[in-house]
C-alpha cells in the first residue's frame, strides 16, 4: 500500500505517533488510507451539505474495511461570483484545485480517493486531479438542488436561479416590479444542491457519470432525496472495491469514455463549459483531442433531452425519468458500451436494467428535440481555433443571423449599453479581451444574455465573445471565441458596423472583410496590456493557454 510510506518501518515511529495523536489505532495502520476530497464551503448553496455526505462516505470505508481521512478543497460559488470581478477567479479556480488535490494526496500517501464536488470547476478541477494522480478513485457529487415555486393568480411557476437573472432584464424593460421579482428571488433557490437546471454544475456531474468515474444516480439524485445518502455510503464502499482491484482513473477515462461523455453531452444539451473542461480534463489524461471531434459527436447524436434553460424540465425531472442511465439506454448503439465504469462493470451492465420512464423529459431518439446535439464548435476568420455555442437553446430564427457589430471590450461595457436599451435588433454584440489571458479568468456573460433574454431580445441579438457563458445561459450566444483578443485573435481586428454572419447549422462564424484587412488591422494595435499585475491572477494570465485547449497551464519551455 503506498500509505504503507508513513506507516511502516521504525524511520517511521514520528508519523505513527501522529497518526496515534489523530486516534488511529494499531489496528488501522493496517488497514488502507483513504482520502476523501470534499469541497464543503458555507458561502456555497451547493456544497453547504457536503459534511453530511462526507460522513456517509466515511461510514461505507469504514464498513469494507478502511480508514477515512477528510480533506478540503476550495470552492467558488458561480452565481455568488457573477458580474463583479470575483468571477476572474472562478474558473483559475479550477487548476488551483487539482493542484491542491494533488498535494493533498502526495504528502499523505493516500491509498485511494473519494471526491465529492457538486458546483463548476469543483467537478473538473477533481477529475484533473483524479488522473493527474491516477489513485483508484470515485466521484459522488451532492447532488441538484430542486426547482422553486412561484405563487401566481391561477397557481405556480417553475422557477430557478436562471429565473432570477433574467428578471433583471425583465426589470430594465419595465415587465416586471421591483415586488415581483423580491418574491422571487425568496423562492428560486429553494435549498442546498447544485443549481437546478441543466447548467454547468449538474452538466458536470452528469458527465462525471458518462465518463464512467461516478456510480448511477450521481448525476440527478436531488441533494435532499435518502438516495443521496445511501449513494454516498455505497461510494465508500466501492472504493475499497477499485483498491483491492487496482482499477485507477487511467483504466476508466480514455478515449472511449471521452466519446460517450461528449455523446451524453449532446443528448442532454449541456453547457458549453463542458467542452472546456472535458478538454482540459483530456489533455491531462494524454488523449488526443481535437474541436472538430465535437461536431462530428454532435451530427450523430439526437439531442434527446431540453432542460433549463432551453426547455421547461430540471434535473429532478430527469431523475423521475431515469437520470443518465436510461439517457445512455437510449442513445444504445452510439456509445462504447464496452467501457469500463467505477462500479467495476462496463457501460452496457451498468444500464442493462434501464429505461425511460417519461418519454417526454427522455425522448426517443426518433422523436428526438433535433436529430444533431445540443451544441457546436463554429470556424471561421473570427475563430479560426473554434467557438462554442449551446445549439439546442438557440430560437430557430436565430440559427442563421447576419448583422452589424458592437464592439465592446469589457463585459462592464457591454452591459451597460444592454441597460441603456442602445442595442437595435439585429446586431451582433462582441465583447472582447474576456478571454482567459484577457479577463484574466475568462469570466461567464450570464449577466448581459440574460438581460437580453429578459428583455425579449434573445431572438433579435446574437452575442459573440471570447469569454464564457453561464450554463444557464440561452439565446445564440456564442463563446470560447479563440485564438482570444489579447493574443491578437481576430476577434481583435473587429470593429463597429463590420457585417457578421452566424451560420450555425454549418458550424460558420465570419466576419465580412478580408483576410488581408484582419491582418493589417491587428498590426496596428499596441500590445496588450494586462489588467491585472499582481497576485494570483497575474500568475494564471502568464501560463493559460488558449480556450480552444481547454485553458490549461502551458508546460514551460526549456
């Protein structure tokens, strides 16, 4: 056992003496060190439940005959974070975390892990971490938090945080009262769990399971069911399973898995985060990934399943109809069935007993949404490397769209002028230098899609960016736009009044002039300069590399 390194030998007797002063007894020396990964935080809706699942974890290790050790990570709260420079720091926050985990994990000779993350970058941070590490390991989330309930003169709406965000907008254009939107921001979040719609949380954990890396149930049990419990415990337990089997993340996330996460992806209509992470998450494991593997997944994928925000249904309604175990049942032939899971099964015996018990929240494949998946990567002159955009929460009129620019460079701006009402239908807004060496930190543009969304121009205005959107955005926003403006992209060479075309069908994003014109227009401008110089930030915007490779730190050059 590796934590046999702090626990064996008489060189040892100094840490058995702290492991003593812990309360370990001579009878656990002998036994496996597991570490559980958690990310409680109290300023996290989705994480402030997490002790409570961390300790039925700890019961099931204990119970198959192991030794629990709790460890933190950091955790961002999103929607906390939104629309203020907090939100440079969320997505940074994500290489910080699986470098913690590896720390974490290195200085105490864990045997094996068990993460428990449940909101944005926890999810991938860990999974970057888990094959970083390549320990056996497990992933059980907390789970989604349910839908709120809007009292109204004829009964109640759904709502969610999503709800509440695009109420500013509906504020700005005077539809609806500063009392009415009170009420609602006291019952969209109804409790703890990850955000109740198919946004980029429970996107993550849904795909944590497609991977292969969570037991079924652990994307769309909600936070508060029993369910979650006994999945906890039974996670503890399993571990102790993959230990004793030596079955390590490298065995389960490979090429085949990253085809099924992507597959169930598109079914789903996730959240265009998930091509970042995914990516990163990738390019740590060392497989070949390339953007356009996307399309090629999206064109044989039906989407299957619309959920907040481009349908009416959340994660709990997904759940009653099977959760992802019956998604993957439908999809059938389009998967790698053969894959191998953390329950020591393949894909195809892990959903064997499957099926849909709602063929309204899961369509079948043949009365699929769409017969292509619910995003895209766009090429073009102005993302020659790629742009991402959530197809299946585009309105029909938007999916092809030509119109005149309005540059900004700065979220801050762009918003401002969606409140002064000075965006005319018909444009394309570009907000720029967002971008992960840009922002720095690549911030999410919930706020200004939102307020468009708000405002009913969501099916009048495309948004173009080289920042990032919300899961909970919808409207033909487009982002990930790289190479980004602060590495002289050409997203940089745009200028007011030049002629866009968004084709997304085709999987185009252009902007009307020549090559030429982009290339002496870039050469006109002044070197960019960081907005931020010290810190932490300052260190991500130096080593970050481009959206289109997941954001990650670029290896240093000898």
């Amino acid at each position: 056992m590796k934590s046999d390194l702090i626990k064996k030998g008489v060189e040892r007797a100094p840490h058995r003496s702290l492991l003593h002063a812990l309360g370990c007894t001579r009878a656990e020396l002998d036994k496996p060190f597991i570490g559980i990964i958690n990310s409680f935080s109290e300023i996290v809706p989705g994480h402030m439940h997490l002790r409570d699942i961390a300790e039925a974890v700890k019961a099931g290790v204990r119970s198959a005959g192991g030794v629990p050790f709790e460890v933190n990570t950091i955790a961002v709260c999103d929607g906390i974070a939104m629309n203020h420079p907090g939100m440079k720091y969320s997505l940074p926050s994500r290489e910080l975390i699986a470098d913690s985990v590896e720390i974490m994990a290195e200085a105490h000779a864990f045997d094996a892990l068990v993460f428990i993350p449940n909101c944005d970058k926890i999810i991938p941070g860990m999974l970057m971490a888990a094959v970083r590490l390549n320990l056996p390991a497990i992933f059980i989330s907390g789970g989604p938090m349910l839908k709120g309930y809007l009292p109204t003169e004829t009964g109640f709406n759904e709502v969610d945080l999503s709800s509440v965000f695009e109420a500013v907008g509906k504020i700005s254009s005077g539809r609806m009262t500063e009392a009415e939107l009170e009420l609602l921001e006291e019952v969209a979040c109804p409790g703890c769990g990850s955000c109740s719609g198919m946004f980029t949380a429970n996107t993550m954990n849904c795909l944590t399971e497609a991977l292969g890396m969570g037991l079924p149930g652990n994307g769309t049990i909600p936070a508060i069911d029993s369910r979650r419990q006994q999945l906890a415990k039974a996670a503890g337990q399993q571990i102790m399973a993959l230990l004793a089997d030596d079955i390590r993340p490298r065995h389960i996330i490979n090429q085949n898995a990253m085809h099924n996460a992507f597959t169930v992806d598109m079914a789903l209509g996730g959240s265009t985060n998930s091509v970042l992470h995914l990516t990163a998450i990738a390019n740590e494991a060392g497989i070949g990934f390339e953007l356009p593997m996307v399309n090629k997944v999206s064109k044989a994928t039906p989407q299957l399943c619309k959920l907040r925000p481009a349908g009416d249904y959340h994660i709990e309604d997904l759940d009653r109809a099977g959760g992802i175990s019956a998604v993957m049942k439908e999809l059938g032939g389009l998967l790698k069935t053969k894959a191998k899971t953390v329950t020591g099964k393949t894909v195809a015996e892990n959903i064997s007993k499957s099926r849909v018990l709602d063929s309204d929240v899961i369509r079948s494949k043949t009365k699929a949404h769409s017969q292509t998946g619910g995003l895209a990567i766009l090429f073009g002159n102005i993302a020659p490397d790629g742009a991402v955009v959530k197809r299946g929460a585009v309105a029909p009129e938007m999916m092809v769209h030509r119109g005149a620019a309005r540059v900004f460079d700065s979220e801050e701006e762009a918003t401002q002028a969606i409140i002064g009402r000075t965006i005319k239908p018909g444009e394309v807004i570009v907000i720029r230098y967002e971008g992960p060496r840009g922002g720095p930190g690549m911030r999410e543009m919930l706020t200004p899609t939102s307020l468009l969304a708000g405002m009913g121009m969501d099916k009048e205005v495309a948004l173009i960016t080289d920042g990032r959107f919300s899961g909970a955005t919808r409207g033909a926003a487009i982002g990930h736009v790289s190479p980004e403006a602060a590495s002289r992209g050409p997203i940089a060479a745009v200028t007011n009044g030049d002629i866009i075309k968004i084709d997304i069908p085709n999987c185009r994003l252009e902007v009307e002039i020549s090559d030429k014109d982009i290339s002496n227009r870039l050469a006109k401008l002044t070197d960019f300069e960081p907005r931020i110089k010290t810190g932490y930030l300052r260190r991500y915007a130096e080593k970050v590399s481009s959206a289109s490779t997941g954001a990650v730190f670029q290896e240093e050059q000898p």
